[in-house]
C-alpha cells in the first residue's frame, strides 16, 4: 500500500503542552507503548498520511488554534485534521453515550447500560464531523480507515457522500451476541453504517461471528464462512469458534471480515529489559522483595477489569493459607480511565476500599500485602515488574483481547513463570498454554492461583516456551502485515478480501491493553 491512508480515531496522535508564555506546542507521546503509537507507525508505509482527531475547546475562550496542521514526528510527517467538541459534546458523546450506554452492552453487562441517559442526538452530530473531516482531507484513492465503538457511524456518513470510498473498520472491544447487542435502541443505524464498509476487523473469529450474527438478526445478509485457523482454535474454549465468517453480501455490496488479534513487540520489550531503567528497577525490586514472590495484575479501574474478584479471590488465599504470610506480595495498578463518571468512581472506591482491608488484615511492620498503584507507571517500569513476577494474574470478566497477558509473556524468554487468564479475554484462544479461570467463580479463582503456587519449575518453562513461540509469530509486525494486505486487495479489486499469510514483518510499537 503506497497511497494515502486517512485513520479517524477519537484521540489526537501527540501531546499537546501549553507553555509558560502560552504558546502550545506539540510533543510525540513519551511512551512507544500505545494504541497511538502502533497506528502512526502505519504512515511509514504510505505515501501520505492523515489523522482525524477531536480537540476539546471551551466556548469564549481566547485560545486561537488551528483545525489543520503538518505533524512530524520519529513516524514521519501527516496531517491532523483537529474537530473542535465543547465539554457537553465530549460529555454527551462519550461519557453518557459511549461509556454508558455502548460499553456495557460491547461487554455483556446489560444491567449497566443506561440507555435512556444516552444522547443519541449529539453520538450522530459528532460522528458526522468525523466523517465530514475524513472526507475534507481524503485523496480520490485513499483509504480511510475508522476506529472503534464510538465511531460506529462514520463508515455510513462517508458511504453516502462519496459511494466509492474505500472504508475499514477495526473494532478493538468485544462484540456480543444479537441477544445482547439488539438492546440497543439504534442497532440497525449502527449495524447499516458497518455494513457499507469494505472490510470490518476484530480480534477474534468469536467476535466476527457475533457481528454476523447481529447482522442477520436486522438485515437479509449473505454470509460466507471458513474455518478457523489453528493458531486460534483450542477445542473448549469458551471463545473457541470452529468457523468464522468472512464475508456479509447486502444488496450487492460485499463487507469482507477479518478477524486477526493485535500482538505485542517481543523486540521492543527485549530492548527495553536490557537498558539501565529496568535494570534499576529490577534491582530495587530485588531489594525490597527478598524472599518475597511476586504476583503482578496491570489494569485500569473498569467494573469489566474484575479487579474486585481477584483481591476478592486472594483475601480468601490469605485466609485459608497463613503459611504465605509474609511471602507473597500483590502488585495491582488500577488507573482511572474516564473521570467524572459514578461507575468508575464507585469501581475506584471498591478496589482501595479491599486493598485497605486486605492489608488491614493481614500486615504487620516487616509485610504489607497489596501494594496498589493508582497512577499509570512507565513502560519500561511495567516491563521491569513483569520480569520479576512470577506470577501475572490476569483475570477480567470480559475484554476484547488484553495485551497485558501478552506483554508478560514476552518478559519471560528463556524464563519460567505462570500467566492466570481468565477465559474470557479475547487472548486467551491465543494462550492456552495460560493456567485457565473463570472469574466467575469463587472456586475456579481460588483452584487457579493455587496452580500457579504449586507449578513445578519445568512446568513453568515448558508453558511459557510455548506461549512465547506464538507471541514472537504473532507479534505487532505480523498484524500490522496481515493489515496492509488486506488494504492492498482494495486496490486490486477495489474491494477487501481475507488477508493471506503475512509476509516480512513490519516493525512498529505495540499497543496497551484493549
């Protein structure tokens, strides 16, 4: 792919950094860890690159900014098309519209949608000046490329105002079944837009299906299907799919489905252990532990992370074996996604209301338990902290695929330790070489994590060899690959098809957890 790629998401590529004397400038994002990150590196491989971002602006401010603006950065140099949204647009929008009312559902949590403090009015007016601003900037030929549940329109908005447009789509949450989607009031607007893209990608052949199957549920769709390929069929999985589709046919237009998991960089996380930072970190690490094991648990305060059930499930650990008091220490970092919402104030407070009284419980002057991180630590601190666990505990209720379990593995070459999954992240058809738990359950948590306690030494190794081998294949190069292949049959046949295998790996920086 060599013309011009247009990618539409919510969030800016840079930093923006008001100076002392007012003036603002642009900084490139600190860490190479970022769904940010790994999109921009795409620009490299084309001949022009765009980005469609929103900018929040007060009203009767005197702030002069521009909507359009030449950015360079270690990526290369694109233009950023910047839509202004006042407070009440990003709140409506996002807050009430998107995180309400679309995330419980994506996640399978309908009694936490809010349907009807959903502003379904404002969703559309923002998701039209995406489309609008994709539209200012694109080439005849380019592809525009929409991210994720919150723009879940623009593929419909371009459709109509430029019928030939080549359009993807990747969508980076879960998606549900038509029994839970289809509570949704507006799921045929949405299902419409969706449909009228070229190629529509998801993490997993569960998902795809999903969307298949909502897509029937609302329209007199054309499906073709195939098998799954083994890399991402382990038989009893609960997200094991034996077919996935790969094609909807409606009224003659052809939506392709891709369903290929988005990976980590083994290479970048190879580099980033061998510099002084980790090594620092490692060190003090090693200090302070002692005799100590180390459990790790990265995530951000969201009722669907399942943070409560595991310091739920490790309360109960202590209780039932005291002969770990003083030897085992929990390391969570639970950082806030979106402020000013009850639903993640009230995760926020459950999760360090446990933590104080775990270690309430349980400590004394020489051992505090749980220690918790409420601020977002550097990557390569992250990293530092994965090669010291010996445990990773990762264990949400749903997610759409989880990097983090990803991330570990590859801070693990030629080591032993254990990775906890739940079984209904979307990496864990990918990993099931992982020690499997339902975080539904009491009982499966607490079988779980005794596993891990107890796994022999060349058990450990033996596991984690294998997960690493799939890692390293299915690293960032090879989805970024599987991408660009994909958008090359639109212009062989001016519309997608299944991508075939990947060919050279295209080196670009891995994405946080989804």
């Amino acid at each position: 792919m060599n013309k011009q790629l247009i990618i539409v998401y919510h969030r800016q590529p840079y930093t923006e950094v008001r100076e002392p004397d007012g003036t603002v400038t642009y900084v490139e994002n600190k860490s190479p860890n970022g769904i940010v990150p790994t999109l921009k590196s795409f620009f490299a491989h084309v001949e022009k690159g765009a980005w469609v971002a929103w900018r929040a602006v007060v009203p009767g401010s005197d702030e002069t900014w521009e909507r359009r603006i030449t950015f360079e950065d270690s990526h290369g140099s694109y233009e950023v098309v910047r839509l202004p949204l006042r407070p009440e647009q990003v709140r409506r929008f996002y807050h009430e519209t998107s995180k309400e009312a679309f995330w419980p559902i994506l996640h399978s949590f309908p009694w936490h949608c809010n349907v009807d403090g959903a502003d379904w009015d404002t969703f559309v007016e923002v998701n039209q000046r995406f489309a609008d601003g994709a539209i200012e900037i694109a080439d005849d030929d380019a592809l525009i490329w929409v991210h994720d549940y919150n723009l879940w329109l623009v593929p419909g908005m371009i459709r109509k105002q430029r019928p030939n447009a080549r359009i993807a789509f990747f969508h980076h949450t879960p998606f549900p079944a038509a029994d839970i989607f289809n509570i949704l009031p507006w799921r045929t607007q949405i299902i419409d837009s969706l449909l009228a893209c070229d190629l529509v990608g998801f993490h997993i052949p569960r998902y795809a299906a999903n969307f298949a199957g909502v897509a029937r549920s609302l329209r007199d769709v054309d499906i073709t299907t195939e098998e799954v390929p083994d890399s991402l069929r382990p038989v009893g999985a609960p997200l094991f799919e034996r077919e996935t589709p790969t094609k909807l046919t409606l009224d003659g237009h052809d939506c392709w489905i891709d369903a290929c998991p988005v990976g980590t960089n083994p290479l970048l996380i190879d580099s980033l252990l061998a510099e002084e930072t980790a090594e620092r970190t490692l060190q003090r690490l090693y200090a302070e532990l002692g005799d100590q094991r180390l459990i790790v648990s990265i995530g951000r305060v969201d009722y669907v992370k399942g943070t409560t059930q595991l310091l739920e499930a490790f309360e109960r650990l202590l209780e039932r074996r005291p002969d770990l008091h003083g030897k085992l220490k929990l390391c969570v970092t639970s950082v806030m996604a979106a402020a000013g919402m009850q639903v993640y104030d009230d995760a926020k407070a459950q999760i360090e209301g446990l933590v104080g009284r775990i270690n309430g419980r349980f400590s004394n002057l020489a051992w505090t338990p749980v220690l918790l991180f409420t601020n977002a630590l550097p990557f390569d601190e992250v990293i530092a902290y994965y090669r010291m666990a010996h445990i990773c505990w990762v264990t949400p209720l749903r997610d759409g695929l989880n990097l983090v379990a990803k991330e570990y593995v590859a801070a693990h070459r030629n080591r032993g330790g254990v990775l906890v999954l739940s079984e209904f992240t979307g990496v864990a058809v990918e990993l099931p070489e992982a020690v499997m738990t339902n975080p539904y359950s009491d009982k499966s948590m607490d079988e779980a994590i005794e596993q891990a306690l107890a796994m022999p030494d060349d058990e450990q190794r033996r596991r984690m060899a294998a997960m690493y081998e799939r890692v390293v294949e299915h690293d960032i190069g090879h989805w970024a690959e599987h991408c660009f292949q994909a958008f090359d049959n639109l212009d062989r046949r001016g519309v997608a098809k299944p991508a075939p295998a990947p060919g050279p790996v295209v080196e670009v920086t891995p994405p946080a957890e989804a």
